[in-house]
C-alpha cells in the first residue's frame, strides 16, 4: 500500500511537471503572438484583454493535459510522453488559430490585446482557445 502511495505520488509530480511545464510554454507562446511584454501588461497595466486571453491559453491548456493523464494508459513514461505530446499540439492549434482569426477579421488583434479597454474581439479569442482545446482533449479519447 505504502509503495501504491508513493509510485502515484511520483506520477502525480511527474504530470505536474508536464503540465506546468506547457503552462509555461503557452504563456510565452501568447507572449511572442501579441505585442508587449504579457507580465507588465497584466501584473503592472492590469491590462484585462491580455489577462483573458492568457486565462484562456492556461484553462486551455489544463484541459489537454488532464484529459491527456484521464484517458492515459500503460507506462507513466508513455503517458507522461502523450501529455506532453497533446500538450504541443494544443498551443500549436491555440496558436495557429490566434493567428488565422487575426488574419481573417478587421482590424490588427495585436493591437486589441495591447489596449486597455475591454474588446469583445478578446472574448471571442478566449472562447476559441477553449473550443480549441476542447477540440484536441476529444481527440485523446
């Protein structure tokens, strides 16, 4: 029973890691796709857009990776493996979707992040990180 605790414990770390890890990975990403630096925008401007969007990458993200360690089978190697793996592909379609609706709507989405009054473009973009997300978790399944 002691090494049932202490194997799940090591494997509950492990997913941490992995997850937190693509966390990391998709706050930079966000960074890199809109202009100015997120931390100042968000922590010091309390710049709502660019929280909501960061929120949705986090939230997004989360869900791939727990569905990722739900639907996980076999080694914690392999399993740790396919939650980073699904974790990419995550920020990758989040980003490349990001980049496709700022293409195809009015206007330049860079600069409705970078403003401080709140835009629904943003909240649109939040729901299409999740939609997103949700998307690449149900291929998991």
């Amino acid at each position: 029973m002691l090494a049932d605790l202490a194997a799940d414990a090591g494997a509950a770390l492990a997913y941490t890691g992995v997850g937190i890890a693509l966390m990391a990975l998709g706050f930079v990403l966000v960074d890199v796709i809109t202009p100015g630096n997120l931390r100042e925008q968000i922590w010091i401007e309390r710049n709502r857009n660019a929280s909501l969007l960061v929120a949705s990458n986090l939230l997004g993200v989360g869900i791939i990776v727990a569905m990722a360690i739900w639907t996980s089978q076999g080694a914690i190697g392999e399993a740790l493996l396919a939650s980073a793996v699904y974790g990419v592909i995550g920020l990758g379609a989040m980003a490349l979707s990001f980049l496709l609706l700022d293409l195809l709507t009015p206007g330049q989405f860079r600069d409705v992040v970078a403003d401080g009054a709140i835009h629904p473009a943003v909240w649109v973009t939040a729901a299409l990180h999740l939609a997103v997300s949700f998307v690449v978790a149900a291929g998991l399944s």
